[in-house]
C-alpha cells in the first residue's frame, strides 16, 4: 500500500472531571486526511482544504508529529500529506489532535505497523506541543484509540482505554468564536486546594466506575468540573444558561470541551441528545451568536480508513 485515506474524529478532552487525562472520540464530526508514501526522504504537506494553516512542515501539526515518527523509523523514504480540515481550529473539539493523530496512525499503516498506539500518541503530542506549547494527550489518545481514553501517567506514559456504554451520545455546541489552547491555559492556576481536589478526583474515579458498568446515573453525578470549569466558563458566552437548559433537556451531564469555547453534554440516547441540542441553540439565538451544534455517538475505533 502506498497512499491511504482515513478520517480522524473530533475528540472532547477534559470531559469535565478529567483535565489532561480523560478524553473521547466522537463518531460523527471530524477530518479527512490523504497520506502517500514518497521517495524522497522527507514529510511534505501538499495541500491544506477548509482552513488556513501553516504548509511548512515545521510549523504544522501533522508536519511536526510525521517528523517525530520519521526519526524513529528506519524507513528510507518519506510522506506527502494531504489535509481535508472539517473541524475548525481553536474550536476545543481537537483539530490539532485530529491531523497529528491522523497523520501518525495512517504513516503507521502504511509502514504495516511497526509502532504501537501507545508509541503513535508520543508522536502525536509533539503536534499538540507545536500547537499548545503543551504535549497533552487527552485529545490525541482517544483520536488513536477511539472510546473514553485515560492518561493514567505521563511519565511514563500510560493510556488505558475505557468502557463505552452503548447508549451515550455527545452533543456539542461551538460559539463561532476562537480561544486558543494557549490562551485558555495561561488563566489557569498553577495549583489547587486540598479540598477541590477531594472533590475532583472522586468524580474522576466515578465517572469511570460509571462508564464501566453503564449506570447513567453515576456518570451523570460526576460529571462535575471544581477545578477548570469555575475559571475557563467566564470565556464562554451563554455558558451558564447553555448548561442549565442542557440538563432541562435531560444531559446526564455538561461542561466545557478541551479548552473550549464549545460546549458539551453526554445524554442516555440520541433522542435526548438531540433535545439537548435545540435548548443550547436556543440559548445563542435568543443572544444573536452564530454557533454550529453537532450530535454524535461516541466512537469506538477511532481514527479509520475510508475509500
Ligand atoms: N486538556 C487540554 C486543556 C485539552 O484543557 O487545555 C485541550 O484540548
């Protein structure tokens, strides 16, 4: 095999609980990639669609993470990426992650697989530092693996994949306006009480006990933000109202996306979701804010092949 289409999912990090640990792959939203093998020995982007980014290879996600492999790789030769941009950056539903992850897992493929998925989100995350100047992989992890990931450590690295109940369906809604990973880090503080930390840590472990044994109720109870949520949800127009007529709605849960500004909830079925999604459009139309919703099952593969 020479060249491969795939198509990388949108993820939402963070979800809630879990700040640069836990994340999710969405099935429905994401980015199209084409990536062929080369003779000459080096990662060229030939061609960027739907957005305006970066086409040096230095100085562009995909570029940076195919690099980061190239490196470790004994391969002689090199890649051309084409890049189909649906998801839109600064969106907080993991552009970056999604052409960084895309471009490592399809190079993986077409090298047959020397690498492991672990191995392919080191990769990955040189892209998020590029575009974040922080190598997260809470995006990238569930971008290669597909489901709910969690980042047990960073060093050493660690992902374990966790349950999806069936039933969960996301629903997102993205103001049209951009904050930057970066932007929205630099409001943060360095350190958290004693007593938030209580808090957070036991809605983390609820909500994977949740996730695992399917009890809709338990992930809805945890899906609780103490930490980020109170700081980052001052950027986010609407954030309050959205969130209360999403649990109106009946969200199990609500909170910011990665680092927003989008907005998501978790449902029990796409009937709720797709409610959850009208009361949040409901919310910017009453303001006179352009915004796109998108509802989705979560996906279980991850990053795929397509025709
Ligand atoms: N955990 C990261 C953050 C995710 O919230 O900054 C960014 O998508």
């Amino acid at each position: 095999m020479n060249e491969i289409k795939i198509f990388c999912p949108a993820t939402i990090a963070n979800v809630s609980c879990g700040f640069d640990v836990l994340g999710l792959a969405l099935e429905s939203v994401g980015d199209e990639m084409v990536v062929r093998k080369t003779k000459s020995p080096e990662i060229r982007i030939s061609k960027i669609e739907g957005q305006q980014l970066p086409m040096e290879t230095n100085k562009n996600v995909a570029g940076v993470a195919a690099s980061a492999l190239l490196e470790k790789s004994n391969y002689e030769g090199g890649f051309e990426i084409e890049i189909y941009k649906r998801i839109k950056p600064g969106s907080g539903i993991g552009s970056s992650a999604a052409s960084a992850a895309g471009v490592v897992w399809a190079i993986n493929e077409l090298l047959k697989r020397p690498f492991s998925k672990q191995e392919l989100v080191t990769f990955a995350m040189q892209g998020e530092k590029l575009a974040s100047n922080v190598a997260h992989a809470d995006n990238v992890a569930p971008a290669i693996y597909g489901g709910f990931t969690l980042v047990r450590s960073y060093d050493p690295l660690d992902i374990v994949s966790v349950h999806t109940p069936k039933a969960l369906f996301a629903t997102v809604i993205h103001p049209q306006i951009e904050i930057k990973t970066s932007d929205s880090r630099k409001v943060l503080k360095a350190n958290i009480s004693l007593e938030k930390g209580i808090k957070q840590w036991g809605n983390l472990g609820g909500l994977i006990a949740g996730l695992f044994t399917e009890d809709y109720d338990l992930i809805g109870r945890s899906l609780e933000d103490h930490v980020i949520e109170p700081i980052r949800s001052i950027l986010i127009p609407g954030f309050d109202e959205i969130k209360s007529r999403s649990l109106e709605a009946g969200a199990l849960g609500c909170g910011i996306s990665g680092s927003g500004p989008s907005i998501f909830a978790l449902s029990k079925g796409e009937a709720t979701a797709q409610k959850v999604a009208s009361n949040m459009a409901a919310v910017y139309h009453g303001i006179g804010l352009n915004y796109e919703t998108h509802v989705s099952s979560i996906c279980p593969q991850g990053i795929k092949q397509i025709n």
